[in-house]
C-alpha cells in the first residue's frame, strides 16, 4: 500500500508534470518481481530511475541503501547517484520523508557493472582460488600478456605456424578475441577445439557432389584450413588464459565468471531489496548470468532500448531484453516514449529509420514521440565528392554555432575526419577530434608515432624515412636513397650481417654516429649533416626510455619540435589539441599497462586502432566546439547541431565483414553461444556433399549480412537521435582513389523520399568519372615548413639584407618614439578566448600581464617533473576510485610515496567520491568557463568539490585566496551543472 504518488514524489524535483508512461513505469511497477521498461533515445531514463528510486523511499518500500543501480560507465554512474541523492536531499526536507529514517541516511549503491562484478568476486574468489587483492588485467595489460604468449609459441607445439602468414599483431588479436568469447560464454577452449574438430572432420568426408567425387573443391579447402587456424587460435587461447591464472591475474569478465562458479557452491545475501539496471541492451552474456543468478525473481527493473543495441563486438545483444523474463521471471513491460531531446522533425526522422528494426528485435521497441514543443530541422545534401561534402558541412555549421552552442559530425568510420576538420578549421570553427584512430590520423601524431617507432624497432624503415624529409630535417629523396645503397653496402662489409638478415635502414643512420662510416656513403654534404644531427637525436632519445613512457613521448615531440611547428602554422586557438590528447591516451596506457614501455604501447596501439572500445570519449558536449567522433562513441550525448557525415554504402553502411560469422579464423562456434537462440546457425550437419555444404554456408552469410545490416541501421538511428535542434546528413558519391560512384544509404534515400529530409540542394547525377581523379595535386617533397608563404617571407628577408643603410632622421626616429609610447599606453586589444579553463582564470586575475603575454603569443608548456608526478598521481587515484578499492603505493617510488601517504592518511581515503576528474562547463560573463573537478563527495549539508594538490602548501593569505578563487569556479559549475 502506498501513501505517495508518483507524481507527488516527482514535484519536489521538478515544477513539470509526469507523463503518464511515466507515472505508470515508476508507481506500477512491481515491488515484488522483476520488470522492463523499454525507453526511447532521449526519453529520461536517468529521471526515471531516480525518481523510481525516491518512490520507493517515501513510501517507505526501501531505504535508501536497499537500492542498487547499476550502469555501464562512471559518468552515467556519477549522474545517476548525483541525481538520486540530490532528489533525497529534497525529499528529507519535505514532509514525504519518512521519520523512521531520520536526518542521516546511508546512501543507494550507484556503480557501473564493471564495479560490482569486482565486488562480487572479491567477497567470493577464496572459493575459486584466487585470493581477493588479484590483480586486474586491464585492456592493456592484456594485449601484453597475449603478445607475449604468442611470441614464444613454439612451433614444435604448433605445427601450424610453419604456414602462418599472418603478423603477431593479427594472432594477437584473435586469441583475445577467441579467450574473451570463451569466458563470456561460459565455454572452455576444449569445448571450442572439440567442436572444430568434429565439423572438421565431417566435412572432410563430404564428396564432391551427389555423383561423388573424391576431390577436394578450393573453397572447400579453404574453409577447413580456416577450420585448423581456428583451432590453434584457442590453443594459444587456453594458454594465455593458463598464464593469467598462474599469474594471479584477472580481467573484468573473469572475475564475473568466477564470481559465477563461486555461486555454484555459495549463496550470496545481498542487502539490494530493489535493483536498476540501465542500458540493459548492452549488457554482455555472462553479465546476464551473474545478475539473474543473485536477483532472479526479486523487484528488478531492467531499463533498456533495442534500438539502440550497438555494442555487440564487446559481448552486447539486444536479445538480452528479449530473454529478460526467462532470465528473472514473468515481467511486467512499460514503455517511455516522449524524447525530451529532439524536436518533431527529428523525431519522424529517427522513427522512420528505425521501422524495421521491429522485424529483428523480440520486444517492441517504442515509436518516439517529441515531449518538447521544439523547432528543428532535418537537411540532407548530396554532393559529388567528399571534398565537396566537407565544404558543404563546414558551410552548415558556421552558419549555427556560436559560443553558446554545441555541435558534432559523426561518422561511422575515421578515414574522413581530418578532411572534415580541415575544412571547419577553413570556417575558422574550433574543432575538436575525439577517439584515439581520429587522433592517429592527424599528422602532428603521425610524426611522434613514426619515430617513437624509430626508437624502438629498428626495422621501422618507412617511419624513418618520413621523419627524415619531414620539416625537422628536410632531406632530399636522393640522400634517403643513398642511405639505403649505404645500408646494402655495409651489409656487405660487415661480418655479423648477412645477405638474409641485412642491414636496415634505422641502422645504417645510426651508423652514420661514427665519422669512420661516413666515408662510404655518398650522401651530399647537407643530407649528410642533416642526418647525422638526426642520428644523435634518436640515440640521445634512446638513453632516455627510462622515462615514463608519456613523459618520453613528451621529450620526443618537442626534440622534433612539433609543439614549435603546430604553434607557428596554428589554424586554431589550441594548436597543440590533438597533441595533447594522444599524449593523454599514452597516460591511459601507462597507468593500466604491467610493465609500461614503448615497445608495448607500440603493440598496444597497433591492436587499440581498430577496436571501437578505445573511442569512447572524455568529455560530453562542448559549448563553441564542434566534436568529430564515431556514432559508437557518441552514444549517450547530444549537441545542438549534429551533422552525420559519408551516408553511401561502404562508408555508413560500411560493408559486412562478417558474413562468415564462426567460419572466420577465431571465432566461437555460434552452436555453443549463449545467445544461439537469437543468432543465425549453419545448418552443416544436413550437407551430404561438398556442393549442398557450400550452399548452407551461403544461406548463413546471407543471414549474416542481413543482421549486420540491421545492426548499422540501430547505428543511423543512434546518430540520428544525437541532435536537438538541427540535424544534417550528408553523402557524396566520390572519394579519393575510386572509379565507381558509391549509391546513397538506404535510410538517407528513405528520408529523402518521403520529405523528412529537406534537401539544400537538387541531388546531382554521379559524374562518369570520379572529379577528385581530376585534380592533379603537386606536392613538395620533403614538405616546406614555409609552405605558401616561402616566396613572400625570402623576398622581405632579401630586402631586409640588400637594404642600403641609410640615417634615419631625426623626425623619423621621433615619430618612432612617439608610436611605441602610444602603443604603450593604448596598447593593441587582445582578444580574450571564448574559453577559458578555471586555472587561466586565476593566472588572468593574479597574473595579467603573464596571462595576456601567453594569449598574444601562445608557447608551449615546458616539462616539469612535478606537474608530472601530480598528473600521474591524479591517474592512480582515479584507477583506485574505478575500482572501487584501496590505493596500493607498496610499489610507488619514495616521493610519489609521500603523495599516497598523504592521501591514505586523509579523511577521504574511507569516503567514495560520487564524480571523478569530471569535465564540466559554465558561461560566465561571456566566456564559457572549462572545469574539471579531480573529486566531488556528497556531504549531508551539499557537495564538496576537491582539488588534489601534489605540490607545496600555500602559505600566505593571497596564495591561499588565489586557490580559493579556482574552487569558487569549481563550484559555480558545479552548482548549475546539478542544479542546486
């Protein structure tokens, strides 16, 4: 029985009304059984989990700590446990708090899956064997370990290698891949080696055709060689998870899936009366398994959207929400349907997309309405190359975005987005690349990455050559050339090198360290001292790989003076953006990595390119910046203005690449799958001969593709659901390097059709031939750091040197005089950025003069061993505060010790901050204000906002006033970022 409505509940939060989807999700839902609430992109689950939460409270179902929520990332996490205890706060203060409980309460248990599967397996690992401080293997500790499994498998143990034609890299991945699949399924590498054998065998039986035959057809061959690379990719599965194991290490799905087989000998008791599980969709198999194991049948609300089910590479299936009542029980099913981020247009426009997806998904999803009486529009233009398509989107945005707003171009692939950057930064627009294959495309990261290669891998011939004619030295195609005819001769001079083993190229430049060698090389006399400064360069930097393996990257950019060449061809307020965020993406390696090192970042970011886990992004939406990022990353967030770039197959819809599904090297045989239930099979036992085997394959790539199909469909339909005001999609028939007009996306066509999508301009017919073909492009090479200006800067330098002194008159000098002085008083206006972080600020108000000198002539940051101490300081932390657990400093060296101590002795060590380095953004004043807050607790009187501090303590008043002004920012943002 309860005494408060909902809608009750709901008006000490917000002046609004409930709609009635609403009311019905959060009051009729069951307190006694588990049940799904399907809800549209942008339709409020996070309110409606909050307020779901303070319904429970004041009808005194639940205290606070009896409830328990779960979601994928910190920040979603963070949001939640803010918004709920924000909603407690209110709810204390009002007269629906119930008096049992008192002014203090323990609050709910908000944390990401992640956590509480680390949770689970801590308090059981004792019954698995594992002791409960395992070490957890994170992504990059993993790529590691595989390499280093796979690097020393034998091939007397793997007879299979003999033939293997493919790099570490590539088995690498397959044998995470592989390893990942097995514990997600629950499944051994035995149980997948067994499977592969037995279709192996069979299958090698089959004749021909029904007339027999004993031969062997070559696709046939080719699908059993596939079959027996398979099973050495589980072999060296099994292996690498041995060697976790006699390790002591474990990743995230292993803990779930030991916190399973404890289960099976220990029952749990929780103290969860009421449980939240957010995005639902997402969630992984196993995952599945761990909660229907410990909350099967309980008041377990599941919210989810399948539309909106794209992570299926990490484990994910919108089938989850299918299997949801089997999984827990009977459901009950609600829906929320009113997008409260999207105007109508949009919103016809993303329902329209996403019609059939009802066909493939086994609950229905919701047609979306608009829940806000909002303008908005949905554009589309159709160009003929993707130069053109850049041009037309820049035009687009430049024409809406000012400092105030936001907007992003997402794409589905990161092959075109420096194009687009380069062509906003035409509009003069901040631009900022986000996802770690976005940054390694820009060629500033191009150039540390080649030679951090140089560094370590002497082989790395092609990096070498393009530091070498780079703006650092500038050598001439001919002295490359004679370093290489030096190479093959030293090659041949020298005994410990062989015909079959040569010298490279990255060595030969070393040899040219030593004046004896340079006699043989018939390099011209610049190339020659070009390359010898160039060869003291690499052997200093290779003495200093003892350094963090971010704080060397540093060291590297700025001997190449990369940091010098952004600042002085800068075509943004924040040339050194991208710079910085790669550098930041090594931090991220550096902290997570067992052993950091340059050859293992190297191998790290070789597998994190083409991974889609590694594109999330930092931050949310940006006032005044336009983001470029992938549709997988941008999920979740939403900007004013979203453009949805390179609509036309191949480029989104890209093309399947998996249509062979399990028949591909490494995959797990769907047969023995979780999910087989929801996936297509491979009817093989059914094939008499070789021919009715090859159609049944066949019939199985068709389903594959047809799913892949819907699968990028759900991703047009998240993209789509990204904007809130303004929506444009964009597609172009051309790039650069093809002959054939690539046809327009099935859902930019659909949209067009019938008038959702109103078209800039008549959609042109595809040119016969491809225009960028056209284009002769000439390029100087090595490139000229002068560029366009070269002409125009030697003929002002020529002058200047050619001049004929003359005296200057005295009426000269005097008005010389006489403009500086005028200068001095009324100096030039320099514009103030239109965003500034909270430490600027500060130095603005306490340092002017050094604050302006750094605007009107911007220079970059020298290193400093104790901001870079901080920095690593504020990373473990962070880690710590992920995990959920004590910070370890038992292997910290003696000063970072100190820092630790300092922290463990605090009263915060005991305390669980509910934000971590969280970005936020205020306008104040005309200028948008940037934050990132290290740590905010929740307090019974508010919120407490801490800045980690690693160096000395200010000592006098104004220090002190200086700090207290960079909080006072803190707060603010705070304070209108949750609305209290």
């Amino acid at each position: 029985m309860t005494n408060y409505s909902a809608q009750e509940i709901f008006s000490i939060v917000s002046k609004h009304k409930l709609t009635d989807e609403q009311e019905a999700a959060i009051s009729s839902a069951s307190t006694t059984g588990p049940s799904l609430v399907i809800a549209g992109a942008g339709s409020g689950k996070t309110e409606l989990m909050s307020v779901r939460t303070l319904y429970l409270v004041a009808n005194q179902l639940a205290k606070p700590s009896e409830i328990l929520g779960l979601t994928f990332t910190r920040k979603a996490a963070s949001e939640l446990a803010t918004r709920i205890q924000s909603g407690l706060v209110k709810l204390r203060e009002s007269s629906y708090w119930p008096k049992e409980l008192g002014d203090d309460f323990d609050p709910p248990k908000i944390t990401t899956y992640n956590s509480f599967g680390n949770e689970i397996f801590r308090s059981l690992s004792l019954q698995v064997g594992f002791e409960a401080d395992a070490v957890l293997l994170t992504e990059a500790g993993a790529i590691s370990l595989a390499r280093e499994v796979v690097a020393n498998a034998k091939i007397s143990d793997f007879s299979e290698l003999l033939n293997w034609d493919k790099t570490l890299d590539y088995l690498t991945e397959k044998v995470l891949g592989a390893s990942g699949s097995l514990t997600d399924n629950q499944q051994s590498a035995d149980e997948a080696i067994s499977y592969l054998q037995d279709f192996a065998q069979q299958i090698a039986a089959l004749p021909q055709s029904d007339k027999g035959g004993d031969g062997v057809y070559a696709y046939h061959q080719t699908l059993l060689d596939t079959m027996h690379s398979s099973q050495l990719v589980f072999e060296l599965a099994r292996q690498y998870q041995n060697q976790k194991k006699t390790r002591g290490l474990v990743d995230f799905s292993d803990q779930v899936a030991l916190a399973l087989r404890a289960l099976e000998k220990q029952d749990l008791e929780l103290s969860h009366k009421f449980v939240l599980l957010d995005e639902y969709q997402d969630t992984s198999g196993i995952q599945t398994m761990l909660l229907s194991r410990l909350f099967a049948g309980k008041p377990v609300m599941a919210v989810g959207d399948p539309n909106q089910a794209i992570y299926g590479w990490r484990g994910a299936s919108s089938a989850n929400l299918s299997g949801f009542a089997s999984d827990f029980g009977v459901a009950e099913q609600f829906s929320l349907s009113a997008s409260w981020r999207s105007g109508q247009a949009i919103v016809d426009a993303a329902n329209l997309v996403s019609e059939p997806l009802q066909d493939d998904s086994f609950v229905s999803p919701v047609s979306l309405t608009a829940g806000l009486d909002r303008d908005g529009t949905v554009s589309a233009i159709v160009c003929q190359d993707d130069a053109a398509e850049s041009a037309r989107v820049a035009l687009w945005l430049s024409e809406r975005m000012n400092g105030e707003t936001s907007a992003a171009v997402l794409f589905r692939s990161k092959q075109a987005m420096r194009l687009f950057a380069d062509a906003l930064e035409d509009k003069g627009l901040e631009v900022e690349i986000t996802g770690l294959s976005g940054l390694l495309e820009q060629p500033e990261v191009l150039d540390l990455l080649a030679a951090l290669r140089v560094i370590a891998d002497p082989e790395a011939g092609a990096e070498l050559m393009r530091i070498l004619s780079g703006p650092k030295f500038r050598i001439a195609p001919r002295d490359i050339a004679q370093l290489h005819k030096f190479a093959r001769k030293l090659t041949r001079m020298r005994k410990e090198v062989t015909a079959e083993i040569p010298l490279t190229l990255v060595e030969a430049l070393d040899e040219l360290r030593k004046p004896s060698s340079r006699e043989f090389a018939e390099i011209s006399e610049a190339g020659l001292e070009r390359m010898v400064q160039a060869s003291e360069l690499f052997h200093l930097m290779r003495t200093q790989l003892s350094l963090g393996v971010s704080e060397f990257s540093w060291a590297v950019a700025r001997e190449l003076e990369l940091d010098i060449e952004l600042y002085a061809h800068a075509r943004t307020k924040t040339p050194l953006a991208n710079l910085e965020g790669f550098i930041a993406r090594i931090s991220d390696y550096e902290v997570s990595a067992l052993r950091p090192s340059i050859s293992g970042l190297l191998g790290w970011l070789d597998y994190a390119v083409n991974s889609e886990r590694f594109e999330m992004p930092k931050t949310g939406a940006k006032a005044g910046v336009v983001q470029l990022m992938s549709v997988h990353a941008a999920k979740g967030l939403e900007w004013d203005f979203v453009a949805v770039a390179g609509l036309v197959q191949g480029s989104f819809p890209v093309d399947s690449r998996d249509s062979k599904g399990w028949l591909a090297i490494g995959k797990l045989p769907h047969e023995i799958r979780q999910d087989r239930d929801w996936i297509p099979q491979l009817s093989w036992r059914q094939a008499a001969t070789q021919k009715q085997l090859k159609a049944a394959t066949e019939d199985f790539a068709s389903e594959n593709r047809a799913k892949h199909d819907i699968e990028e469909r759900r991703l047009a339909y998240v993209a789509i659901t990204r904007a809130g005001r303004d929506l444009l999609l964009s597609a172009s028939y051309y790039k650069a390097g093809i002959l054939n007009p690539r046809p327009i996306a099935p859902y930019l066509e659909e949209l067009i059709s019938v008038g959702l999508a109103q078209l800039l301009e008549p959609i042109p017919e595809p040119a016969v031939a491809n225009p960028l073909a056209n284009l002769a492009k000439s390029e100087i090479w090595p490139a000229d750091p002068l560029g366009k200006s070269r002409d125009s800067q030697l003929a002002a330098a020529e002058n200047v040197i050619s001049a004929t002194p003359t005296r200057v008159s005295e009426s000269l000098q005097l008005a010389a005089i006489i403009e500086q002085a005028e200068l001095l008083r009324n100096p030039k206006p320099v514009e103030l950025p239109l965003r500034l972080s909270a430490s600027k600020i500060v130095q603005l108000l306490t340092e002017p003069e050094a604050f302006w000198a750094q605007i009107a002539r911007p220079l970059p940051v020298s290193f400093s061993e104790a901001a870079a101490r901080g920095t690593q300081f504020h990373e473990r932390l962070e880690e710590a505060f992920e995990l959920e657990a004590d910070l370890d400093i038992s292997d910290w060296q003696e000063q970072d010790r100190e820092l630790g101590q300092a922290f463990l002795d605090s009263r915060f060590q005991s305390l669980k901050p509910i934000y971590v380095e969280q970005a936020l953004e205020f306008e104040l004043g005309g200028t948008v204000v940037v934050c990132k807050l290290d740590a905010v607790y929740q307090t019974e009187d508010g919120f407490e906002v801490i800045d980690w501090k690693s160096g000395s303590a200010p000592k006098s008043k104004a220090e002190v006033a200086n700090k207290a002004v960079q909080l006072a920012l803190y707060r603010i943002g705070l304070s209108r970022w949750l609305g209290v």
